[in-house]
C-alpha cells in the first residue's frame, strides 16, 4: 500500500504574532513523535523571484503593486512540485504565511478588490488547516518595535487584519483562530493538538485545491 500522504499546515496571522516561533515548535515536536515534519516558509527569498521580493520588501527597489502582487504568487506556484513531492513521500509540511498573507496584504493597498488578489493563487495545494494567530495590536505592540521593512507600520497592520477577518469568513477553508496573547507554551499545546487531528483526517483524502 502507498504511504499516507502528510497535511499540508499553515499558519497566519499579523506580524509578530508568532507564527514563525510557533512553525518551528510545532515542526520539533512532531519530529521527536516520530511524524516526519518540515518547514516552509513564503515568500521564500532563496530563489531567482524570492530575491526581486526580499528587495522590495527591503525598499531597495521598487515594483508596481500588481506585480509584486504576481511575484508573491509566482514565489508559491514555483514551489508547489516540491510541496507535492514531500506531501506525497509522507512529509507534513509547516508552513509560515501562504496566500492568505499574500491576499490580506496586497487587498489592504488602495485599489485592490480580494477577488482579483485572489485569483492568482487559485488551485495551489489547498492547506488542510490554516491556524490564525490572533492577536491585538496593542499586545503586539509589546512584543517590540515594528521592523523597518515594507508593510510594518500600525495603520497598515490593521487593515490587514480586517482582511484577514474577511477570509476566515469563508468556510470552504479550515480555519482555526489561536488565542496567540498566550504563553508559547500554551500556543504551543493549542496548535499540536489541531495539526494532529488535521493529520489524521487528510491521510485519507488527496490533496485539495484552493478557492476553486
Ligand atoms: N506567546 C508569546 N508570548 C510572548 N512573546 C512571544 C510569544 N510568541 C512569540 N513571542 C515573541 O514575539 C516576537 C515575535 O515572534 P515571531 O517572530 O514568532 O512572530 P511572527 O508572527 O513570525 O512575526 P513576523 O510576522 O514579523 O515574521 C519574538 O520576539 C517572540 O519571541
Ligand atoms: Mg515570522
């Protein structure tokens, strides 16, 4: 018989939520389980797209707003034989931020609708879980400085939340909203318990498509 496919996991949310802090517990500890587990991370600025994004995220140039929009997308389409293969060999794949950032961001810019964000990344592997890390701005805002990169001032981060309130409102995707004001422990246990559940269900099921 094949091997059970792995799920296909994401987490969300505003920055310094925890998602990327959450991503690598989460990862470790289904790996001392004995799950094979890897971690994946968008945009991922290792490759030839990934690097025009790392540049316009560091305002080192600049793009036009639909096209940086593309090249996000472009950046998860590049990866998704990758994605297929690990998910297929068995592997759960973690994910930090996937197109639901790449929709709440490029959405939260003046003249953006969410259908025309989202339609570039229709039919990417469908996430069998997305865990959005809710947290307020204000709780946020004690866990240090924003960072001097594109996108990371307070008025833009909350119409990026608002965006992201629109998406967990469609239910063709399994969302969870995470409580991340937290401890990391309890985070932690949070998001262990769903992804396991998660798992279990998708090993039956073939891998999604999303928004189609
Ligand atoms: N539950 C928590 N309680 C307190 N501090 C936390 C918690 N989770 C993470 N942190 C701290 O908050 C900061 C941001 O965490 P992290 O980098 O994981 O967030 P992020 O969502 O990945 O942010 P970004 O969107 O900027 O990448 C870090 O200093 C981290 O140690
Ligand atoms: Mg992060």
């Amino acid at each position: 018989m094949a091997c059970k496919r792995g799920a296909l996991i994401v987490l969300e949310g505003v920055d310094r939520a925890g998602k990327t802090t959450q991503c690598n517990r989460l990862v470790e500890a289904l790996q001392l389980s004995g799950r094979p587990a890897a971690m994946m991370k968008f945009p991922d600025r290792t490759t030839t797209i990934g690097k025009l994004i790392n540049s316009y995220l560091e305002s080192k140039s600049d793009l036009e707003d639909h096209t940086v929009h593309l090249l996000f997308s472009a950046n998860r389409w590049e990866l998704v034989p990758l994605m297929k293969k690990k998910l297929e060999e068995g592997t759960t794949l973690i994910i930090d931020r996937y197109a639901f950032s790449g929709v709440a961001f490029t959405s939260a810019k003046p003249g953006f609708s969410m259908n025309w964000c989202m339609n570039p990344d229709m039919g990417l592997p469908k996430p069998d879980l997305v865990l959005f890390l809710q947290l307020n701005p204000a709780t946020a805002a004690q866990r240090g400085q924003f960072g001097t990169e594109r996108y990371e001032t307070s008025s833009f981060q909350q119409i990026v939340q608002r965006r992201f309130e629109e998406l967990i409102a469609d239910t063709s995707v399994n969302w969870q909203v995470i409580d991340a004001s937290q401890s990391i422990d309890e985070v932690h246990e949070n998001i262990k318990r769903l992804s396991v559940k998660a798992m279990n269900a998708a090993e039956d099921w073939p891998i999604g498509e999303l928004w189609t």
